[in-house]
C-alpha cells in the first residue's frame, strides 16, 4: 500500500487535508501533517518530514507545504515515488514581498491572530466562499491555533526561500500541479511554468476554488489526487 504524506501550508494544520484523508484512508496510508508550527527555514520542515516519513512515498503539498515538498525533491528525491503541488510556487521572495509580509506580522502581534485571520482569508478563498460561516469559521479557528510567533517563523522561512526553478526539470517522478482556477495568490500562470519545467507533469485548474483548493473544492481535490497516485 502507498504511503501518502499530505502536507500543510503557511498557518495551516492537518484540518486542510481532513476532506482527502478521509476519502483516500481506504486505499492508502495517508499521513497529513500535523503542523509546522516552531520552524523558521523550509529546510528544517523539511528535515522534520523526512525524520519521520517512510522511505518511500508519495508527497502533496499545499501552498508552503508545496515549497517543502520543492525543498524535499532538493535534498532527498529518491525518497520520494510521485510528488503533487497544489497552489504554490517554486521562485524565490519578490522584492515588495518582505513589507506585504511584515505589515501582517504587525498585524497579528499588535491585534492578534483573528484579526489576521479577517485580514487574509478574503484573500485566499473564493468570493463566492466568503458568505458561508462555518466554513470562514473553520479557517478562521486554524489559523488561531497559532501564535504570532509562529507565523513570524514561517513568514521568515517564505521569505529566505530558495529558487527552486532549477529543481523543477530535475523532477523524475509522476508530478501533478493544481490550482484554483481564482487562485490570487499563487496564480494560474506560476502553474504553467510549474508544470512546463517538469517532465510530463499534470497540470489542472480546479473551478470554483482560490488559494485553499483542498477545503474549497475537496471532492476534487480527492479526485485528482485518486488519479495522480493510480495512474
């Protein structure tokens, strides 16, 4: 059976990957991460992962978790047999990205995480998405199950990135990329050259969805991700 390790992205826990857990759990051993919460390099979460991975899997990563599963494909691509990227991007900090990131540190140190939380999620989910209250409820609950201090650390770790354009054609293995089709954070056309860098890699654009494609659109995220590890 396959080993399957889900992982989470920036203020994100193992919620995010709950809809694909519970769908794939039949058929393959599905880990979906707990948290990166205390680091402040993708290459100590990534360290982390493959400290506790099996020796061979299969790894999705969604928005940060993607570039964590970039980093793992740096440093230790025989571990890995098929390797997913959801919503992410693979170069390096852009020159306005450090203020865009202190201003919401600011925000979350000086008014707290909710407020940060009312600041982001807009952002990130689709607009249609913004009128159901569970659902902004259930992100809004995660991202407060952080601190300030751990986003800083993760902010840190996004902001000291590598470019990992050079990785990408170095990618052997089944490779899908997806995104929201809406997604206005990492956008569509980061996706294409994703996927074009990589040999005979997937590309797919999930309707309706933004930037949190796998609480969003989870039956097709499940779908594609069915298809990815039977193909």
């Amino acid at each position: 059976m396959t080993d399957l390790i889900l992982l989470p992205g920036l203020l994100c826990d193992a919620t995010v990957w709950a809809p694909q857990k519970e769908v794939l759990s039949g058929e393959f051993r599905v880990t979906a991460w707990r948290h990166f919460y205390g680091h402040n390099s993708l290459a100590s979460m990534a360290r982390e992962v493959l400290d506790e991975a099996p020796q061979r899997f299969a790894l999705a990563g969604h928005s940060m978790g993607g570039r964590v599963a970039l980093e793992i494909m740096r440093t230790a691509p025989e571990r890995v047999e098929r390797l997913a990227l959801f919503d992410t991007t693979a170069t390096p900090a852009t020159p306005d990205e450090p203020e865009r990131r202190r201003e919401m540190i600011d925000l979350a140190r000086q008014q707290g995480m909710a407020a940060l939380a009312a600041h982001w999620i807009p952002m990130i989910v689709h607009p249609q998405r913004l009128r159901e209250r569970e659902f902004i409820k259930a992100l809004t609950a995660m991202m407060c199950r952080a601190t300030p201090q751990i986003f800083e650390g993760q902010i840190a770790a996004l902001l000291n990135r590598p470019d990992y354009r050079p990785v990408l054609p170095q990618i052997a293995c089944p490779t899908l990329v997806a995104c929201g089709r809406d997604d206005l954070w990492s956008s569509v056309s980061q996706h294409d050259e994703i996927a074009a860098a990589i040999a005979g890699a997937k590309l797919a654009l999930i309707d309706n969805s933004a930037h949190m494609a796998t609480v969003e659109a989870p039956a097709e995220v499940s779908r594609l991700l069915r298809a990815w590890l039977m193909d």
